[in-house]
C-alpha cells in the first residue's frame, strides 16, 4: 500500500501504530517538530513529489482527522523516512543520530505572539481538544450500539494450505487502510491487482497467523473504531486481501455521524489555528529547508 494511516480516532480516544514507523530495518527517520501553520505537511509533499519525479517508491501516512493531510512519508528504496512527531502522536528517535534526529521548523517563526493572539491560540487549542473528547465519546456510544461482523461462508483453509512453507522470517507491518476523520468513516483503495475475499474476525486472526508461520509477508490492519479488533489481512506477495465488513446498527450509525460532526468542527478550529501560524512564517525559509532536505535525500 502506497497511502495508510498510522492513527485512528477510535472509541478510546487517538490509537497510534507510529512507533513502528518505517518498519524498516536501518531505516533513519526524520521527526519534524512544529506548531500548525508551520510547514510539516507542505514539506512532506515537496519531498514526496521529489521522489516520485526520481522514480522512486513513495509510501504516504495520511492524517485520520484530516486525510487530506499528510503525516508522515516513507522512501524504502532510499531507507528514508519522515513524521510529524508532535501531538498525539509524538515520537522520539531511537537513537539520536544513529536511527533519526529532530527537524524543527518552528525555527522559521520570525516574531513573538501577541498577547491578542496568544489568548486566542489558547481558546482554540481548548475547544479542539473539546471537539475531540467529544468525537471520542460518539465513536464509543456508536460501538456500544453495535456493529455486526458479517461471518460469510469461506474456504480461507483450503486457499491457506496451497501456499507453501519458506524458511524466513516473514515481515509483519500493522496500519489503518480506513479511518473516522472529518470527511466521515474513509476506505482507502486497494490496488486492482488484490484479490478481496470476505472473511469473520476469527478467520482473519487464524490466517494471519497461519500464513505468517508459513514465512509469509503480510500487512495487518485493525477496525479504527475498536483497534483491538482486525478489519483487513493483506497479503503483498500473492496479492490477496481478507476483509472483516460491518454494518452498523442504526443508533450505532447516528453516533458515528455525531463523530464525524465533532471531528469537522476540530478541524475548523484547527484551521483557525493555523491562519493565526501563518503570518508568522518565513515561508523563504521553509522552502529552502525543503530543498535542503531534497538535496539530501538524493545527493544532489
């Protein structure tokens, strides 16, 4: 998958996979540091469109409050990585300087607040998090309402058994291929080449393990809204997908929708915020950190 998440806005709050972000052994990570307005996503992009320009595979962390957004940009043929490392998914390297290092595009600010915009930086940084608790509170009356798995008739076992056993150590990555954001509960795409084949939540939990004891890569993806539970198992090499579907109840459905409400008046107020970052941005600066992190990248 070239575009997933890494988070979920689920019924217990923000849910995070990014400490496994890249996944990649030796992979060195970038962790940009910034307030909004400041740069992280434009960058990303700049970055992206560079490599994709080079040919180069690109793998996309979209934004589960607001997909249109980037989070965080993976380069494996180059082993490089980037992530907005703040809030609620704050990250650290592993080790500074060896695994990744810190990025701060906060330096490109040019002028203290004033007291006028500090005050309204704080009232709209409170009524996000207000707008959050209560999306949160929706998703897990929405759960509680009920969500029925669909448990169709399957022959996983038999399609299981034809793939043979390898002696390796299979690569196991775990991410979001749908999320409850302010555009509503979004399904990412597929590639057209997979292979979709239904399946009940035990099923699901008995292939993974199945195929991943029989030395098979695969990319496990829980339900956003209760991420103790799997929604998808992709399967790269074989180009095979099974699918949890469920339907929600009507209650379970009016909830989700209060969610997704809540999470678009976040996002409205974050904007807010951002139109206050902005003019006090050197967006001359931000570019030449983006071509510096270009130049980087690809040696140039």
């Amino acid at each position: 998958m070239n575009s997933f998440f890494l988070g979920a806005n689920s019924k217990n709050g923000f849910y995070s996979l990014y400490g496994g972000f890249p996944g990649k052994a030796g992979a060195f990570l970038h962790i940009l540091k910034g307030g909004p307005g400041t740069g992280k996503s434009t960058l990303l992009r700049r970055i992206a469109a560079a490599a994709e320009q080079r040919d180069l595979s690109v793998r996309r962390v979209l934004c589960s409050g607001d997909p249109d957004s980037l989070d965080g940009l993976f380069l494996p043929d180059l082993g490089l990585a980037w992530a907005d490392g703040t809030a609620p998914h704050a990250l650290e390297p592993g080790l500074f300087g060896v695994t990744g290092d810190y990025l701060d595009l906060g330096r490109a600010m040019t002028r203290p607040f004033s007291s006028a915009e500090k005050e309204a930086l704080l009232s709209l940084q409170e009524e996000n998090r207000r707008q959050y608790k209560e999306a949160y509170q929706a998703l897990a009356d929405s759960a509680a309402a009920g969500w029925e798995a669909m448990t169709p008739p399957s022959d996983l076992g038999e399609a299981l058994e034809a793939m043979p056993r390898r002696d390796r150590s299979p690569e196991i990555r775990r991410c979001f291929l749908s999320a409850v954001s302010c555009k509503g509960l979004l399904q990412l795409p597929l590639p057209e080449e997979y292979q979709i084949l239904p399946a009940s939540p035990a099923a699901l939990r008995r292939a993974a393990e199945a195929v991943a004891a029989r030395g098979w890569d695969t990319l496990r993806c829980p339900w956003p809204l209760d991420p103790a539970e799997p929604e998808w198992l992709l399967l790269p090499e074989v180009k095979l997908a099974l699918r949890v579907r469920r339907q929600p109840s009507e209650e379970a459905e009016l909830f989700l929708q209060q969610a997704v409400q809540a999470l678009r008046q976040a996002k409205a107020f974050h904007d807010e915020m951002e139109a206050v970052y902005r003019p006090h941005m050197d967006f001359a600066e931000l570019n030449e950190e983006a071509e510096r992190q270009i130049r980087k990248a690809f040696s140039e």
